[in-house]
C-alpha cells in the first residue's frame, strides 16, 4: 500500500491517493464479505471486472483525510493545511 498527496491540483486541495496492489485489493474485497456475514474456507480467485486485479486505487477528496498504520495524517487539502502525526 502507497499513501501519497494526489498529483491534481483542484480549488480546495491535493486529496489523497492510496495505491493498492491486485493482493491487497483481493483482501479488502475478502474483508468485506467476512464483515457482512460470507466466510469463505480454501483457496479462491478474486477477479475485478471478469479479471484478476493488478491494482487499484482510492482517491479521498481534499475535504477529507487518510491516517495511514503508522500514525501520519494525510489532510486532502494537502501538507501545509493541517496534517499531522496522530499516534
């Protein structure tokens, strides 16, 4: 997982861009059917539009904010309007 400010430049902000290998998106997609009451036992293939999946990626608008594993605050309005540590 890569957690970065976006590359566009809107009125508002950056937003934040979070880059998800095809495995990771694989086990959100696993993730989410547990937290709805699916569990799934043995091997499986998680496919993404009738294909395997070899990224994806989540773009938070530049009114909102990511906190990443390590604690880094990621503001979408970008670096010098409010991010800071949280840990």
């Amino acid at each position: 997982m890569k957690i970065e400010y976006g590359s566009g430049v809107t009125e508002y902000g950056p937003g934040v861009d979070i880059e998800l290998t095809g495995d990771e998106v694989a086990v959100a997609i696993d993730a989410y059917l547990v937290a709805h009451g699916v569990h799934v036992s043995g091997p499986r293939t998680v496919t993404v539009n009738s294909e395997l999946c070899v990224s994806g990626r989540v773009y938070v608008d530049p009114e909102g904010f990511v906190i990443s594993p390590d604690g880094q605050k990621y503001n979408g309005r970008g670096a010098e309007n409010g991010s800071e540590e949280h840990r």
